[in-house]
C-alpha cells in the first residue's frame, strides 16, 4: 500500500518529457535562481561527465566546465522544477557513462570527438500535458476577459439610463 503511494507522488513531481542527455554531450542547462523575491535564469553551459538513474524521478547530469581556468561541475536533478531546460549543444563519441577522467586533462588532451546529430529533433521535446494545460488557461483567460467586458457594457448601460432618467426629471422640474 505505501509503496504504491511513494511510487504515485515520485510520478506525479516527474516532468513527462525531458532531453535525453549522455556523458559526452556538451549542454546548455537553464536554471532558476532565486535572490531575495527576484527570480533569474542562469545558464550553465559544460559537459556531461555522468547521467545517473535515467529511468527514475531522481534523474540527474553531472556537468563541468572550466571557468577562469579552475574545474567547475554542478549536478542537477532532471526533473528539478529549477531545471528550466536543457539543451543539448553538441555530441560527443564515449564510451563510457562516467568520465571522471576529464577531470586529470586539460587543453588539447580534454577533447572529445564530436559525432553529427540532428540538434533540433534532440531539443524538441514537447510536453503534451503541459502545452494543453497551457491552452486552457488560455481560454479561461479568454473567456473571463469576454465577461469582464461584458460586465462593463452592462454597468455602462445601466449608468446611461440612470443618466438619460435624471435628465428626464430635471426637464419636467423646468
């Protein structure tokens, strides 16, 4: 019964659609930072060392790049709400999941073989569920537009013909 329960909830926070991301692809991770009651994305662009746990909702990419000449890596969960979006920018032949080995090169020896993919059908992930859910906001939006404005042409009308019975009033009293 409990299992059945954890395994409804890790389901439900499982974003439907993400970028299937391998160790060797150079990316491009979007992530919202939060500062004080300011909210940014900040890009981080490095390359996969490590993909962990695909299949499940704890997903995550290990990512490292080199920043001012110091090795910087950062993880993120995949199906984190703060992950905005990955983008996959180029590819690269490995052969292994975890290529810890980067780490111990540097210059012309971190290269990795670039290998040709279609970008934009790796990047095009869409998420059905998402996009209708945005629609019918979109409509609901509509459609309480429509009333509101409707509202106003009857609180508009109903004025007019207050006024036109004042003014009525005020030309019998002359």
């Amino acid at each position: 019964m409990s299992f059945a329960l954890i395994q409804k909830v890790n389901n439900e926070q499982r974003k439907p659609a993400v970028v299937d991301t391998k160790s060797g692809d150079t990316v491009r991770v979007h992530q919202k930072i939060k500062e004080g009651n300011k909210e940014r994305i900040q890009v981080f662009e490095g390359v996969v060392i490590r993909a962990d746990r695909k299949a499940s909702h704890t997903a995550r990419i290990t990512v490292r790049k080199i920043a001012s000449g110091v090795g910087v890596e950062k993880s993120f969960l995949l199906h984190s709400p703060l992950v905005e979006k990955i983008e996959i920018v180029r590819r690269a032949k490995v052969r292994r999941n975890y290529i810890s080995f980067l780490r111990n090169r540097s210059g012309k020896s971190a290269r990795l073989k670039a290998v040709n993919f279609d970008r934009e059908a790796v990047n095009n992930v869409h998420d059905a569920h998402a996009e209708a859910e945005g629609a019918r906001l979109k409509e609901e939006a509509k459609a309480a537009a429509e009333a509101k404005q409707a509202e106003k042409a009857a609180e508009t009308a109903e004025l007019e013909a207050k006024q036109a019975e004042v003014e009525a009033r005020h030309a019998e009293e002359k």
